[in-house]
C-alpha cells in the first residue's frame, strides 16, 4: 500500500518514504508537504523499488530497521542502481549502528543527505530538507515523470523509460570523442595556515540530454568496459593542461601568482591502472611538454582488490615516485588492506576517508580513526589530508591533530575551471 500527496507542478522535488510503520510514514509526508515538496509514502521494500523506478523521486527517506526487512540491503541495491536521489537515513538503533549505515551508504556511493536518529525534532528534518533544496540542480530531471496517481490517468511513460536506461560502454565511448568529459577543480588547503595547496581534478560528464552526470557512475563503467586508461589519458591532459597556465591567467597579487606557480595538482587513477606503464611515461611526457614538475602532480590511488598484481603496481609506482611524482592512498580507512598496501607501495601521501571527517563532529569513533590515520602518517613520515570537510568542528579538530591538508565543501566546493580564478579572488579579498 502506498499513499501520494501531490500539491501540483512538475517542479517540485519528489520525496518517497519507506517506513514500516504507516504512521510515521504519512506524518512525515503531511509534514514534508507542508514545505512544498510532492511526497509518497510506502511500507514496503517492494513498492519502494517500484515506485523508484516509476515516480523518480529526488529525496528519499529510509528506515533502517523494519521487521522482515535489511535496510542495508536497501542501501546496497540503492548503490547498486548508480541512483542520483538524495538519501535521508532514520533509525531508532544506537548511534554508533546508525552511524556505521551512514559509512555503509557513503561506501556504496549513495548520494546520502543526511543521517535522523528517531525520534527527531521537525526543525532537523527542515534542516535537511533545506540543503536538498540548495544543492538541487533543476536540470537533473530532463523530464517530469508523472506521479503514481497521474500515472495511471496518464500511462505515456516511454520517456521516463529512455531517461533511465544505463548507460553504455558506446555512450561513454561516444562522451569522449566528443568531449563530454570535462572536469572540476576542488582546492586543497594547509590546515594551519589556510593557504593554497594545490586543486584535485575531479571528472564530470555533461550529457546533453541527462545533465550532469557524476564520476560515481561513469568510472565504474570506463573500469568495467576497459576504456578507463582513455578516460583517464583524457583527464590528465585536460587538467595538466589548466595547472600549466593557472598562473599566468592569475592578474591579482604577485603573492598568490607564486602560489599558483607552485600549486599542486591531484589526479584520479583507477588501480586497474597501475599496471600500464606506457599511461605513466605519457602522463610524465605531457609534464615535461607543459614544464609542470612532477612534484606538482600527485596521483591518488584508491586501495582495491584491483592492486592485485602487486609486482607490476609496484614497479609502476616507484617508477614514477623517483621521478618526482607523489602518490597518495585515496580513501584510507575504508578497505580492507590499508596497511599492506602502505607498507609495500611507496605512497607519500595518505588521504583520510570523507566518511570519517564529515562525521567527525557526531561520532567518537570515526574521531578516532582521524587521530590515528594522522598519528600513522607522522610516524612514517607521509603527508596527510582530510577530505569532507564539512564543519567548522572537523576543521577544528585536523589542525589540533596536526593533520597536514584538508579539502571539502567548507572550504570550496569543486569549482568549474573557469570558475577557480574567480573563487580565488574572492578569498584574497576576504583575507
Ligand atoms: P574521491 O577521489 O574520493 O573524490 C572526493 C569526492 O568527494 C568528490 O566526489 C568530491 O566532489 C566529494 N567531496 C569533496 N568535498 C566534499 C565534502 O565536503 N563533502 C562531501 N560529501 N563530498 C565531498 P566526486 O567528484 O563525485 O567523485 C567521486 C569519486 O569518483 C572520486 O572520489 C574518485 O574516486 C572518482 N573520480 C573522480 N574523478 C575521477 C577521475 O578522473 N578518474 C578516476 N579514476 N576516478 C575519478
Ligand atoms: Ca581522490
Ligand atoms: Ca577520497
């Protein structure tokens, strides 16, 4: 059974409820409504799914425990399904669970808005239903979708079908040669000084019909279609390209034009890379073309089961840290073998899982995983930086720590590239 309140207009922002218990689920929904939104609720796995499918909700609500039933698994067939909705998670269970479905979200990649331990104030769900409205993108649903309730007076519903068909090995492929595949910049920043570092080079895909689409999405895909050395060979040409001329399109202080000469850049390889050593000597030749020093690119590896040809990785790896370049151990924290691969690859750099730093405020263990992450990295004299700085808590507590770099949407969202000289005016000013 499921039950929709629609107030009208394909603008709205659609939120779907899954709660076992009917009564929480529709006081939620008369609640939701109230602050404009178009709501749905349900009791079920199953209709949830269904109507995921049909209704292209933005904003869905999930209850962790509800007999019969494993919110986890919900979580996993959310990530599985590459899904771009917005995910609310509550739950009655203790913290430390619920925030451990929070990591469990985060790993399988799930736009995740926020965490409601039950029973929650109003002002908290507002609280989170406010920034869903801040960071919707308008364009992201290229067409409206009828409501289950209109549906069924209206069953023309080809397009919602075309619109939410996978992508495709020939799509990704057609993206890059027609340059579809550009990039963001996010600053990376001194944790004690607040000075610029460097930017990571984050990849972003503007299809012409469906919008922006994220690199949750599309990397997996150019990993598991063989096309990810040509993503990547795109991506590091674009963005050694911009690092090569950032200072010189700098017209500001003479200051933050050194900086800038200086700035570092941080690129994305797959571990299903590491093996391809022709990859590297062009990334090391495209340096060379452009005079950007290798010691300005630092190349960040996600730990995986993909390393598992250790000997070539590592000839690969230290290859390149003898001509300069840094490596760094993207996500630590969250795999299963951070400690081997840190003992037998020679990364310079550690970077501190954004799950663990983004709940750092709310959270005595993942506080404790940030204190010895940074304590590890002093001891074997590696650089760390923080990712998913999201409050002024977090920040707060990296420089206490003594945590080296720090990046996240408190300091700077991923800036489109054009964008970056604009942002950096903008702090010289402020400071
Ligand atoms: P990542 O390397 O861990 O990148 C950090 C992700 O966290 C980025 O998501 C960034 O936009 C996001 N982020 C930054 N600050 C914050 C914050 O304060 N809070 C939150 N919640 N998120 C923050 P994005 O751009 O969607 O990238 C997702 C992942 O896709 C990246 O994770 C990386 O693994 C992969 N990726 C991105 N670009 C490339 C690429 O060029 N090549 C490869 N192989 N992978 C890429
Ligand atoms: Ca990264
Ligand atoms: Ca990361």
């Amino acid at each position: 059974m499921h039950s929709v309140t629609h107030v009208g207009g394909a603008s709205r922002r659609r939120l779907l409820i899954l709660d076992d218990d009917a009564l929480v689920g529709s006081t939620l929904q008369r609640m939701v409504v109230r602050h404009g939104l178009e709501a749905c609720s349900v009791t079920t796995v199953g209709e949830f799914l269904r109507l995921l499918e049909e209704w292209h909700p933005d904003i869905l609500c999930l209850d962790l425990m509800m007999p019969g039933m494993d919110g986890i698994e919900v979580i996993r067939l959310l990530g599985d399904s590459h899904l771009r909705a917005q995910v609310i998670i509550t739950s009655g269970v203790e913290s430390r669970i619920l925030h451990a479905a929070e990591r469990s979200a985060l790993a399988h990649g799930i736009n995740l808005l926020g965490v409601l331990a039950k029973p929650y104030a109003v002002g908290e769900l507002r609280q989170l239903l406010a920034r869903a409205v801040d960071s919707a993108d308008g364009a992201d649903r290229a067409t409206g979708a009828a409501c289950p309730a209109a549906r069924s007076e209206s069953p023309d519903a080809a397009a919602a079908g075309t619109e939410s068909a996978p992508l495709t090995a020939d799509d990704l492929r057609c993206a890059l040669e027609r340059g579809e595949i550009g990039l963001a910049f996010q600053p990376k920043l001194d944790c004690r000084s607040g000075g610029l570092v460097g930017f990571e080079a984050l990849a972003r895909w503007q299809h012409p019909d469906r919008g922006s689409i994220g690199p949750d999405v599309f990397v997996a895909l150019a990993e598991s279609c063989g096309l990810i050395d040509l993503l990547t060979c795109e991506i590091t040409d674009q963005a050694l390209l911009w690092l090569s001329g950032l200072a010189r399109r700098w017209d500001g202080s003479e200051q933050m034009r050194q900086q800038l000469a200086q700035a570092r850049l941080s690129l994305n390889v797959s571990a299903l890379s590491l093996g391809n050593a022709a990859l590297f000597l062009r990334i090391a030749e495209h340096c060379r073309a452009l005079g950007v020093a290798p010691q300005r690119v630092v190349l960040e590896v996600t730990e995986s089961s993909a390393m598992q040809d250790a000997t070539t990785a590592l000839d690969n790896l230290t290859r390149l840290r003898l001509q300069g370049f840094h490596l760094s151990i993207d996500d630590f924290g969250t795999g299963y073998s951070s400690m081997v691969q840190l003992v037998k690859l020679p990364f310079s750099e550690l970077k501190i899982d954004k799950s663990f730093v983004m709940t750092a405020a709310a959270s005595e263990e993942s506080r404790a995983i940030i204190r010895s992450v940074v304590d590890l990295g002093r001891s074997l004299g590696m650089t760390t930086t923080a990712e998913g700085v999201e409050d002024a808590f977090a920040l707060q507590y990296l420089k206490e720590l003594g945590c080296d770099h720090m990046q996240g949407y408190l300091l700077s969202r991923p800036l489109a590239p054009d964008a970056v000289i604009p942002w950096l005016r903008t702090r010289e000013a402020q400071h």
